[in-house]
C-alpha cells in the first residue's frame, strides 16, 4: 500500500502519470464525478489551512466521495493527549485514506507506520509539503510545458518553508535546472538541503539577499511567506517579515513570460497590484492543487504499484535533538536514524531527517 510523505516517494514517471490524471480530469470532469462513490477520505488537520484542507475535501466531493475528519488537534483526542500512532489505527476503521497536516516534523509518517489505509502528507511542522508540490508541478507544466532547463528563483523563508524543501526535491531530478535562492541570511535554505540535494544531483545554484537582481534571470520565481508559527523568537521575525515584497516595480526587470507563484497564504510579500499581471499564477496554481488532489487520492485508493524499498542501513542508537521532531512526543516512538553518508558517518533521523554524526569506531 502507497503513501506520500515525501515529493520523492514518487518517481518522475508516477509524477507525470499524476499530471496526465490531473490535465484529464481538468479536460473532462464528468468522467470522475462517480470514481469515488462510497469512499470516505479523513482530513486530520492538527495545524490551520485553507486552502489544503478544503482543496482536499474539495477533490474527495467531485470525485462522488465523502470527507470526515477535524481542522484542529482541540478537536479531536489530540487534545486529551492520544499520540498519532493511535489515531492514525482509529481512524483507519472509519476511513479509507488520511490526508494529515502536523505542526511535528515527522507526524504523517508515524500515521503512515501505523494506519492500514493510505496516508497523505498534507503538511509536517517546517519539514515537507508534498502536496503542494503537486499544485506547483501541475501550474510549472500547464505554463512552461516542461521540467527541464529552467531558472527557478526561490524568494522568502527558504529555512522553515516546507513548500520550498519539497519542490527544490522535486525539480532536483530535472535536467538543466538551476536555482536562484534569494532570502535574508537568517533564513537561507538549510545546508542538508544543499548538500544532499542539490549538491547529490550537480544542480547549480546561486545564493542571494537581491531580488531585483536576481529578476532578469528567472523563468519561474516562487514567492514565499516569512512564517511567523515557525520563529522561536518573534522579534526575530518583526526583523524580518516584510524582507520581499514584490511589486509591479520589481517585475519591469523580468521576463515576459516569467510565472509567478506563491504557495499561499500571502501576507504582504506580494503586493495586490501584482495580481493583475498575467505574469501572475498563484491563484492557478490553488485551482491546479484541487485537480493534482484529485488524480493522486485516486491513485492511491486504486492501489498503485509498491515501489522498490531503499537499500539502506537504519540505527537506532542515536537520539534526534530537533525539538519539533514527532519523537520528542509520540509514546515509544523508537529513534531511527538511515546512513546519508557513510565515509563521513552522517545520518539522519527518519522522521525529521535531522543530522546526526557517528563518533568513534
Ligand atoms: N499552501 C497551503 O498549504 O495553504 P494552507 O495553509 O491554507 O493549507
């Protein structure tokens, strides 16, 4: 049985099968309106959404499907401090997929370790959003056509910015890519992200605090949020939340058919006056997030072939210190830690891929 915690659970062809799903359902939506009769989907929602939460229950309804679930842990059992583990096994008596958001890195594959359904990442702590890189996949190939050969600009949080780690993942397995990371020095992309991403697949990337400069280059710029729920000092982030605000200005130097996108919710980081840009595919790129939801519960709850489990060493004699890794919480959870790097003896914790080294010998 296929989950997705991670944009790299899937291939680039399972990726692309999602997308021909997606592009049919948007070309002939009345062919789907029953394939999910019967079924149920949970939206277990620890964290606030809009847009993920209902894009998903959206999705399950113009699939002939039914939702239940909770939009916040006071909800549910959470509350009365039943771990993820429990509710991913009770929930699987009531449903026959889970799309799970959690302010813990890590919680979606804990429910994924222990539920007999399907599980989606919906949003785990500053970890991963696997799911809006599909929206983000989807909007790049309905506006460029192709994967390959672009200058992707990445502008905000690219710390703490889950959305930002999962699409640098995915476009990653692309040839010709290359990254403009642009961010204040306080929040630029976490070197794990470099070194055992970009650096693991040769993509060339430039970092940056200049998005004016960084302009004339980019055939995609991915705006980002500076996320207020992720700074363990809030000063900090008054320093720092309007670092990137784009305006039509700033858009004289880009190319005409630059694209535009933000995973949303903005505050102020992209000014209104933009929206009016065609240049502009944010609001798209919402509607493509309902579409790629839709293709991929589909998938899942046919059934999509296993894919092949990684070779690779785990120990569990190691101890994850990242304070919002699930294992800090969750009852008995064991520490697991895979080998990234065996001459260097560099491991990182399964849950929040947190990095550990192995001293002595
Ligand atoms: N993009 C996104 O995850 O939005 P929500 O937080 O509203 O779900």
């Amino acid at each position: 049985m296929r989950s997705l915690i991670n944009i790299l659970d899937f291939s680039p062809e399972e990726l692309q099968q999602l997308i021909d799903v997606a592009n049919d359902i948007i070309a002939h939506p009345g062919d789907y309106r029953e394939r999910c009769r019967g079924k149920k989907l949970a939206t277990l929602f620890f964290e606030p959404s809009t847009r993920t939460r209902l894009s998903f229950e959206a999705a399950m309804y113009e699939l002939g499907g039914n939702v239940i679930g909770f939009s916040e842990a006071q909800s549910s059992s959470a509350a009365k401090g039943e771990s993820v583990a429990d509710t991913a096994k009770v929930i699987s008596c009531y449903a026959d997929i889970i799309a799970m958001r959690h302010p813990r890195d890590g919680a979606p594959l804990v429910a994924a370790m222990n539920a007999s359904i399907p599980v989606i990442n919906a949003g785990d702590g500053g970890h991963n959003h696997p799911t809006q890189t599909l929206a983000d996949l989807l909007t790049i190939y309905r506006e460029k056509g192709r994967f390959d050969r672009l200058t992707v600009g990445l502008c905000g949080d690219l710390k703490y910015g889950r959305t930002v780690h999962s699409l640098i993942s995915a476009l990653s397995r692309y040839p010709g890519v290359r990254f403009v990371l642009i961010s204040p020095e306080e929040l630029k992309l976490p070197s794990y992200v470099k070194k055992e991403v970009l650096a693991v697949h040769g993509i060339p990337y430039e970092q940056t605090e200049d998005l004016e400069a960084a302009m004339p280059a980019l055939d995609i710029l991915y705006m980002t949020r500076i996320q207020r729920e992720r700074f363990p000092d809030p000063t900090e982030y008054e320093r720092l939340k309007d670092s990137y605000i784009l305006t039509p200005e700033k858009l004289k130097a880009a190319k005409e058919d630059l694209c535009i996108l933000h995973p949303l919710p903005r505050v102020n980081e992209i000014s209104v006056a933009v929206d009016k840009d065609p240049r502009a595919c944010y609001f798209k790129q919402v509607l493509n997030g309902k579409y790629m939801r839709m293709a991929l519960i589909l998938r899942l709850l046919e059934g999509m072939e296993e894919a092949p489990a990684p070779e690779e060493e785990i120990v569990a004699d190691l101890i994850c210190d990242n304070p919002r890794c699930i294992v800090q919480t969750e009852q008995e959870l064991p520490q697991a830690f895979r080998c990234t790097n065996r001459e260097r003896k560099i491991f990182r914790c399964v849950y929040c891929e947190s990095k550990r080294i192995l001293k002595g010998e």
